[in-house]
C-alpha cells in the first residue's frame, strides 16, 4: 500500500533525504498529534489512484472541515515538506493552490512520518473514521447564518 509511492524518487538522494528527516524528526509529534493533519496525510496516503493527491474541497468535505483550516495545515505539512501544490487554478487575477499531494520527492520522509503517526498517536481504524465525516461545512454554515443560527 505505501510502499508503492517509495519507487517514485526523483533524483534526491538519500544522503540529503536523510538529512531531511533528521531535520524533521523532532517535529514529528508536534505534525502527528493534530487530528487535521493526521487525516491530510492518511487522506493523500490513501489515493494512489490519483498520484496521492486531492483538491481542497475534497479534503475538506472528507473531514469535515472548513476550507481555511485545510489549507492553514497543508500550508504547515508543505513547511515540513510532506506535500505540495500539485496544481493552480486561475481564480479572476490570483492563482488559487487547488490540489495537493504528497511530496514525492521525499517519499522516505513521508513514509516515517506517517509510520510515526500509526504508532504513537492514531489506529487505521480511528483515521479512517475522522476521514469518513463526508460533510460539506460551507453549506451547513451558510444554512445556519440565514436561520440566524451561527
């Protein structure tokens, strides 16, 4: 399952992926205990099929959360360099970062991170279901603003 995205190196070597990590490691509670970023990370892991990537939206509406804090916490993993903007979209004169993905270039990275993440903080089980919410948050607070609700 995560193994298959290991064959995807790109030229770094290990030495300085090695040095990558190391750089990381001490961060590795501080990224692994937030639920958010847990279920971004298991999230991604998850979608070989569409090259461990994911829009926004989608990323959202699986965990229930609202677009914002989605990307705050990506912007934090790809601090980390655990993911990365795969693709832009226009959005009138700005680009918006529409998909993420892992990031690729550091797979043996992200492998002990999420590694990390199964032993210490989180069971498959327990991601699987904080990744199961399948709620779309914008709709449900724009319901409650016009019912005077929020």
């Amino acid at each position: 399952m995560v193994s298959i995205f290991l064959n995807s190196q790109n030229g770094i070597d290990k030495e300085t992926e090695e040095r990558i990590i190391n750089t990381v490691r001490p961060e590795f509670n501080y990224i692994c205990y937030n639920s958010v970023r847990a279920g971004i990370l298991h999230l991604l892991i998850k979608n070989a099929e569409l090259n461990y990537s994911l829009s926004v939206e989608e990323i959202a509406r699986k965990l229930g959360k609202r677009h914002s804090v989605i990307i705050h916490h990506l912007e934090r993993l790809k601090e980390w360099r655990l993911v990365d903007v795969v693709k832009l979209s226009k959005y009138g004169n700005k680009e918006k970062r529409k998909i993420w993905g892992l990031n690729l270039k550091y797979p043996n990275l992200v492998l002990r991170v999420y590694n990390y993440l199964l032993k210490i903080f989180y069971t498959p089980t327990e991601l699987e279901k904080m990744c199961s919410v399948n709620k779309n948050v914008r709709i449900l607070v724009n319901r409650n603003n016009k019912r005077g609700l929020a």
